[in-house]
C-alpha cells in the first residue's frame, strides 16, 4: 500500500513538473475567446477605408472616444503615448487606434490634427451615425450626448476602456480607464512575443 501511494505521489509530481511553471496573469482583464469586439469597417484620418484586419502582425489597441472630450480620452491617448514610449522600437509593432463617438463633429480633418498629436503612428477612425452606432454596439461600447444637446457645444458620455489584440487579430484583453503605462507596455511585450 504505502508502495503504491509513493508510486502515486512521484507521478503526480512528476506531471507538475513537466508542465512546467504557470504564466502569470496579464495585467490587464483577459477577454480572450470573447465572441464580441470582432472587428469594424470605418474610414481613418487620411481617408483611407480600415478595417481590424489590416492591421495583421501588430498588436492592436482600440479605444472609443471623442476628439472634445475633457479628460478621459486625452488621458489615455496619452498614457498610451508613453506605451509606444516605453516599447521603444518595438512600438513599430504596434497600433493605436481611436474610435470617435462623435462624427457630427470629429470630421476628417479634426481627427487629423488631433489624434497624431499624441503619437503620430496613432490613427484615428470615423463612421456615420449608423456605422458608429452598429460598431459601438459589436464593441459593447456605451455613448450619449449630454448637456445642451440642442447645439454643438454638447459633451459624450462614454464607456472609456481599452481592447487590445494580439498580433493575430484575436480580441485577448480589457482595460479599464486609468490603467498604467507599464502595466500596459509589459502586457504588449508579452503579446508581440506570441503568449
């Protein structure tokens, strides 16, 4: 008996063994198998026609907001700044990508000037009202006018996190707003590494 239970016990450990250590978590929310955020047909800042796809070997960062937003969105397109930052020449091997919540105002030309200012390899992606509203949706992202929704000087309330995809176009992680650069940029390592 006490044979059999040490015969038990060494196989045990030797399956332990052999799978070898466990990785550790990712920082940010893994999402990965999520059957939502698959992808999008939007036109970017050059006026080119994007869709999740063409951005294939890098990983992707997208995130949903609006180009007058006060705080939220001009925090993370910077924190993101300091990601590609960080990265260094592997920051090549990454995408930034910004999403307007707002296309009666966030023209072409706006996000033009205004999304490269963070980092000029971001891009920023526009729809009409029904595009945005259907990609939104896909993305589970929430938005709405408030304020004085009778003019143009209105503000968005909006979902503020972060999807970020690997290299082979899979949806793999969540962030949510006020996550840290290096939190960030370890994460992004990992997925340009192939985990």
């Amino acid at each position: 008996m006490l044979k059999r239970f040490v015969l038990l016990l060494s196989a045990l450990v030797l399956t332990a063994c052999s799978q070898g250590p466990s990785k550790a978590p990712f920082n940010g929310t893994d999402i990965t198998g999520a059957d939502y955020a698959r992808g999008f047909a939007l036109t970017d800042h050059t006026g080119q026609k994007r869709a999740l796809a063409d951005y294939r070997g890098k990983a992707v960062a997208v995130f949903f907001g609006y180009t007058q937003c006060p705080d939220v969105c001009p925090t993370t397109l910077s924190t993101m700044a300091e990601v590609m930052r960080q990265l260094g020449p592997d920051a090549d091997r990454m995408q930034v990508l910004f999403v307007t919540v707002d296309p009666e105002r966030d023209t072409q030309a706006l996000l033009a000037e205004y999304v490269p200012l963070f980092d000029p390899r971001f891009v920023g992606l526009y729809g009409d009202l029904e595009t945005t509203a259907a990609v939104a949706k896909d993305f589970r992202v929430f938005y709405r006018k408030a304020g004085d929704t009778s003019g143009s000087t209105y503000t968005v309330d909006h979902s503020a996190g972060t999807y970020a995809y690997d290299p082979q176009g899979r949806l793999r992680l969540y962030y949510k707003h006020g996550e840290q650069a290096d939190r960030i940029t370890a994460d992004m390592r990992r997925l340009l590494a192939g985990e």
